[in-house]
C-alpha cells in the first residue's frame, strides 16, 4: 500500500475509508490554524472570490488561514533557484517531491531513483512551517499552536504521521475536504458580502499546483514534463531507469488523474473542478 487511495475509489460497496482528523481536534489546540490545499478552491463551482471561502474556512472555528497556495509559491521558487544553482550536480531529470504518494512508490519499487527526487520540502510542510515560525514571532507558544491542512488525499494524514525525509511534520492534523465541504457551503451561503474578510495572499502560480501542469508550469524548466495517473507514473519512470528518457530535466508527477482536484477525498468532477479554478483565474486578473 502507498496510499494512492484506489481502493476508496473502485471499491462499489464503499467499505473503504480514509482515516482522517475529525473537526474537532481543532479544539485540543489555543490557536488554531488552518493550511487549505488549492484544491479545496475548485470545490465551489459559483465562488469566483477565494477571499468569501477563506472566510467560511476560518469560520469553522480557526483563529488564522494560511494558503498552501502560497508556500507553493514558495517552493517554485526554490526549485528555480536549487535547480539553476546546481546544473552540474543534479541528477537528471529531477521529480518532483509534491506527492507523497510518490515518493512512497519510488522508495518501494522504483529506488535508485530516491536521488532524482527534489530535496525540498512539499508545500503542506512549508505553510506548517511558516505559520507556526510567523505565530511564534507575535509571541505564541509553539504548543499551543495547531496547524491543520485540509486535504483532498489520505496520504497527505499518513504522511503527518510517517514523514519521508524529515524526522517530524509540522501539521498536527489532517482534515478531508469532504469532512468540511458541507459546511462550508452553508457558511458560503449565508456570509454576508460586508463580513467577507480579504485574506487572500496566493496568486493563480500557486493556485495551479491544483492541477496537473502547474507545478511544471510554476517553475519553467526547460523539457519539463508533467504526468497523472499511477499507471501513466510508473511507464515514465521505468522509462527514466532503462535511460529512455535522457532529454527530461524535471518530472512533475502527480497520482491522481487531472491533479490534486482529483484526489479521493474531493466531492467535485476533476474535469469540472479545472474550468472553476480557470473562472477564479479570470476573476483574478479583472480585480
């Protein structure tokens, strides 16, 4: 098991679950914060404004919303940086370390690749970071801060509790989209335009992490490739080890088909998920 979240999809009894955090555990924590994944953006089909959901996040009963979105601004730009700083040590083609789901399949079944994968922390870890490090600064007490990241995937949870390539995750919880989808939209429903708090710091480069091609796109690598689906995932990586792929310098690859808006614990078609994040997109650019 990698914790692709197959099984939950395929299964016609729907015997499988993913084990996730219940909102509640917010409560076990002073200050509460909240790390949304993009995806969860794509999950509104009639919300153009990301501010009117970040609001209905934090009124679940958060003190503090930071964007992955954002810190996967972050991460791009560190991928540019350690890929253009290291041209002649790094080894090709460079995978991305988004997934944890892949990085679980190249450490069973595909290891001598375990040295192409980019050593830089995946956004989720980067948001739990930079909020706790930002909470710290204003004078809170690092225990008393929780960091919850809502999540379109079971692997993201499994990965909080067995981190790949560092010691100790930052995020204290993992909570599912479909947990609070609900929620959410009758908070949305009934939020007066007035009491819309403007939180929004992201920009569409970290939106698209969302989507298969974004993060490919984000960090303008030449002969840079993105690819979906296990099957499609594991073809390009025997590829890579029978040294078929020779001309690739990075590898994008994503587990779930379309991206992270196809992830088990999203409610919303993928397909119909990417035409809402290209309608915030045009909102974006109009404000």
């Amino acid at each position: 098991c990698i914790d692709c979240g197959m099984c939950i999809r395929v299964c016609r009894n729907h015997a499988k679950k993913a084990v996730t955090d219940n909102l509640k555990k917010i409560q076990n924590y002073n200050y509460r914060v909240a790390i949304p994944a993009p995806s969860l953006y794509s999950q509104f089909k009639k919300v153009n404004d990301l501010n009117i959901i970040l609001t209905a996040i934090k009124r679940l009963g958060f003190d503090e919303v930071f964007e992955v979105a954002k810190a996967a601004e972050m991460v791009t730009d560190e991928i540019i940086k350690y890929y253009n700083e290291n041209l002649e040590k790094i080894k090709r083609p460079m995978i991305s370390s988004a997934c944890p789901v892949i990085i679980r399949l190249i450490t069973m079944r595909f290891p001598s690749l375990i040295e192409n994968i980019t050593p830089i922390l995946p956004p989720m870890e980067i948001a739990a970071i930079v909020a706790k490090n930002y909470l710290v600064s204003l004078g809170l007490k690092r225990h008393d801060i929780g960091v919850f990241f809502i999540s379109p995937c079971a692997a993201k949870k499994t990965n909080t509790l067995n981190p790949l390539g560092i010691e100790k995750s930052e995020v204290d919880g993992v909570i599912s989209i479909s947990d609070v989808y609900m929620k959410m939209r009758n908070i949305i429903s009934n939020l007066p335009p007035e009491e819309v708090e403007i939180m929004l710091e992201s920009t569409p480069k970290g939106v698209d992490w969302a989507l298969t091609g974004g993060e490919r796109k984000g960090v303008k690598i030449d002969n840079a490739i993105a690819v979906d689906g296990l099957e499609d995932v594991i073809k390009v990586f025997e590829e890579i080890e029978n040294g078929q792929l020779t001309d690739v310098d990075y590898v994008e690859a994503l587990t779930c088909i379309g991206g992270c808006v196809g992830g088990p614990l999203t409610l919303t078609n993928s397909f119909v998920a990417r035409t809402t994040l290209e309608k915030i997109h045009n909102y974006s650019k109009n404000l």
